[in-house]
C-alpha cells in the first residue's frame, strides 16, 4: 500500500523520472553492483593535504551572501560547497574534502588551480608595480601581446585587452559597427555572449537572456547537431544567415558572431560546414566575422589551439577570457591591423585592460600551456573520457547525447530519448550525487539539462575513469 502511495505521489510530482525508473527493471541488480562499487570509488592519490581551515562555515557565509549580496546570485548543490583551496584539479571544502574539478576550467583555471608558475608571476609582478594600462610604458603588456598574437592565424596580430569576456564581445561588436558603417549583428540562437547590454542583445539564450531589446540584432537558427532539424548538416542551417541577410537587413551587416562550441548553451558543437558556409554570406554582405573563444579557445579542444580552427575558418576578430589568465580577470580582442585602425578616429581606452599583473599571469598562462604540453594532454585524455561516457550512454537511456571536444565535453540528459524530453529534475539530482561522491561538473544548455564537463587540463586518464565511475554508480542508483 505504502508502495503504491509513493508512486502515486511521485508520479504527480515527476512523472518523467517515474517514466524513467520503470524502465530500469533491473535496478535491484544495479543497485547491488553500485553498492560494492561505492566502497571501491576513491579519488586518485594526491600529494597534498591542505592545513585546518579557520575561517567561517558555509552557513554562515551564506547568510552574508543573502543579506549583503545581490538576490540574484545562484549556487550549485542543495548544501552549497564552501571551497577553500585549490591545487591543480583538485578543491578543498572547509572540512577538507577533496573534490576532483571537473568544471572550473572553464570559469577560471585553463592549466590548474592555483599553478605556481602563474601564482609567481602574479606576485612579482604586483611586487614591482601595479598601474592603470595607458599614460606609461611596460615591457608585460607588450610582451604577452607579442605571444598572443603569435598563437593567431592570418593577419589576426593587433590586441586589445579587456578585464572580461563580456567587455571583450561588446568591443568587438562596436569594431565592426564602426568599421562597417553597418549596425546589424547576427548571432546564433541558443549563444552566450556576456551580460551588458550590447552583449545580451546578443546573447539568445533562455534563462540567461534580460529581454534587453538591441536593435539590429538578428538570431538565426541553432546548427545544434542533435536538436535541429537538419541534423549534422551544417550548409542547410546557413541558409537562415542567409535569408536574415536577404529580409531582415538592408543586404550588409556589421558583423556575425558565433562560439565554435556553445559552452552556457550546453556545449553544442557547430553543425560541420556551417561556420564555413555563414562566413561566406557575411562576408559577402560586408560584414566582420566575430569568434568568441571565451570558453573554446586556449587548447581546450585537444585537436587546435582555437575552436574556430576545427571548422577551417579564419575569423576577423577573435574574442577571449576566462582561461586566458588562470582566474585573473583579464579578456583580450584580436583582429587585423587594418580592422583596429577604427579605433584611433576617437580617443579609446581601457583603465586595467591589460594591466601589468593581469597580462604577466596570461604570459605565464601560454608559457604553462605550451611546457606541460596541456593541448595534448586535453586531446588524450579528452579522447578517453569520450568514450568513457559514450559507452554510459550505451548502458543507460536517460543519457541522449555525448558530444564535444577534448576537455569540453557534454552529456544530455532526456525523459526519452525518441522525444528528447529534457530531464531536467534528473540532471540536478546526478549533479548532487557525484558531488557527494567527490566530483564537481557543471551544467547548462537551453533546457538545463546537459552536464558541462570542462576541467583544468592537467586532467589526468585517472580522473576521466574516477568520473566516469561516479557517474556511472549514480546512474545505476536512481
Ligand atoms: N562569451 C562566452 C562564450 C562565455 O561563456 C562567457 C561567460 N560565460 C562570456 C562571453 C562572458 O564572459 P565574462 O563572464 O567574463 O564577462
């Protein structure tokens, strides 16, 4: 009776989850298997214990966080992690549980929490001066200039520096406002793009997006391999750009602005032959195209150094942050000579873009990259972890898709898998599990429900196999 009850109120409260639990009849079998499971699933040894923390709890952190904070600053987790350190892919919380980070390098930390190699910089340089980023000259600034620009392809060798990703796109949309004469901007359906005006005119995402109406900006259809309607065809969804050109523009716009692989969105990578084909008519019709590398770029994808080099295109203004300075707040614009000529008609400026500290730390950033031979190792074990997942999606239907690039990977949750249901209640519990188990992924995408797998890439083949395992005793537990 008690059995039936429960049902019954849960088929009221979740009718998908029940769905889909009714579809595992062999989860007594599954639940014994994770049970011995769970004893075995340890986190790969690692040489550091971090002292006793001090300071306050959680709770109590965030309750000045609800009183002092702005209300819309979210958490992840039902119990909120208190994180207190961090070291390589690993974070400490207060009581010093380890947690493999399998999402903070993306937000923050391309080459590892904390690394000392960027730490040193940081600290000598702000040791020696910290100052605003005109008015004076400093060696940091032009060095790490000169080496960015180095990892660029074409004529891209002219950098502007930003304190965020954000900053960044809004500069590089007023560029090709100005360079073009032309106010139109068209950006996919389903992007990110950063939260001020401009850029959230941009942005087409549900749940992320104000309705801060930009006028000029047209979003066309998502070339989203597993959603849309024509499937891997990336040609066929180019014909939106296309006929945004032909009906909704006077025939020339500014600029088109894409991510290789939509990271907020749920790391959706570009239909192949759609980058292709859309900076083809936008060029055609006058227009700059924009790459946002905030979340792609810094070798990430394992195969380049740029997403946008995994489609064959060469853009005309590259945007970047985040990974760029290991948690420094600090983006960067790159474009042509010709194209940052727009630029002196007015007097531009920007007071701690590209600042002595932050551009020393994104020096040392490239630096780390290139001796740990970071590209390779999210190549390798990117690889690994791919395959890892897809065969969890062989063995569980709640999985509907697998997707992306060396450490920018996406796994997507559905109700069905005929209907794609998004399994959005699944995907908070999966997220909760694994944290109690000791791993931290992150999630996004239109409907909330895809895991975002994008840790430092220091990741190690030991720590694909420990998340891979924790997913996969969580899964065979609900
Ligand atoms: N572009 C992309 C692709 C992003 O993912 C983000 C941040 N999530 C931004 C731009 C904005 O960057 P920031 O938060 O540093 O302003």
């Amino acid at each position: 009776m008690a059995m039936i009850l429960a049902r019954k109120l849960l088929q009221r409260r979740s009718p998908q989850l029940l769905r889909w639990q009714s579809s595992f009849p062999q989860a007594a079998v599954k639940n014994d298997v994770a049970s011995r499971a769970s004893a075995e699933l340890e986190l790969p040894p690692f040489d550091y214990a971090p002292p006793p923390y001090s300071g306050p709890s959680g709770d109590e952190i965030l309750a000045k966080r609800r009183e002092y904070l702005s209300p819309s600053l979210f958490h992840f987790y039902k119990n909120p992690l208190n994180v207190v350190e961090g070291k390589k892919q690993y974070l400490f919380d207060e009581k010093g549980k380890r947690y493999l980070d399998a999402f903070g390098g993306i937000a923050t930390v391309c080459c590892g929490h904390c690394h000392p190699d960027v730490v040193d910089a940081i600290i000598n340089q702000t040791k020696r001066l910290q100052h605003s980023t005109v008015l004076y000259l400093n060696h940091a600034i032009a060095d790490f200039a000169q080496a960015l620009a180095s990892k660029l392809p074409g004529n891209l060798k002219v950098v502007f520096f930003t304190n965020s990703g954000t900053e960044a796109n809004e500069l590089a949309i007023m560029i090709a406002r100005l360079y073009t004469g032309c106010h139109d901007i068209i950006s996919l359906r389903n992007a990110y793009h950063g939260n001020a005006a401009g850029t959230m005119g941009a942005t087409a995402q549900s749940i992320w997006k104000f309705n801060v109406v930009q006028s000029g900006v047209h979003h066309v259809v998502n070339p989203d391999p597993y959603r849309g309607i024509f499937g891997s065809d990336g040609e066929k969804y180019a014909r939106d750009v296309q006929d945004v050109i032909n009906f909704g523009t006077s025939g020339n716009v500014a600029a088109f602005i894409s991510e290789a692989i939509q990271g907020v969105g749920g790391i959706v990578e570009l239909a192949p032959g759609y980058l292709p084909a859309a900076y083809s008519m936008v060029k055609k019709a006058g227009g700059l195209c924009i790459a946002d590398e905030v979340q792609a770029g810094f070798a990430r994808i394992g195969s380049h150094f740029w997403g946008f080099e995994s489609h064959g295109v060469v853009p005309d203004i590259v945007t970047m942050a985040k990974g760029i300075g290991n948690g420094i707040p600090l983006g960067a614009v790159v474009t042509t000579p010709e194209i940052a000529e727009v630029l002196t008609r007015r007097c531009y400026f920007n007071t701690f873009g590209g600042n002595p500290v932050c551009t020393a730390a994104g020096l040392a950033v490239l630096k780390v990259i290139e001796k740990e031979k970071l590209q390779q190792n999210a190549l390798l074990v990117g690889s690994y972890l791919k395959e890892r997942l897809t065969a969890l999606k062989d063995k569980y239907e709640l999985i509907g898709d697998v997707r992306g690039r060396g450490l920018m990977l996406g796994v997507e949750l559905v109700a069905d898998r005929e209907l794609k249901t998004p399994a959005k209640a699944e995907t908070l519990h999966v997220m909760d599990q694994m944290k109690e188990l000791g791993v931290l992924i992150g999630k996004g995408g239109y409907y909330g429900n895809v895991f975002r797998i994008t840790p430092p890439l220091c990741f190690t083949k030991e720590d694909a196999d420990f998340l891979a395992d924790a997913m996969d005793l969580t899964l065979s537990r609900m």
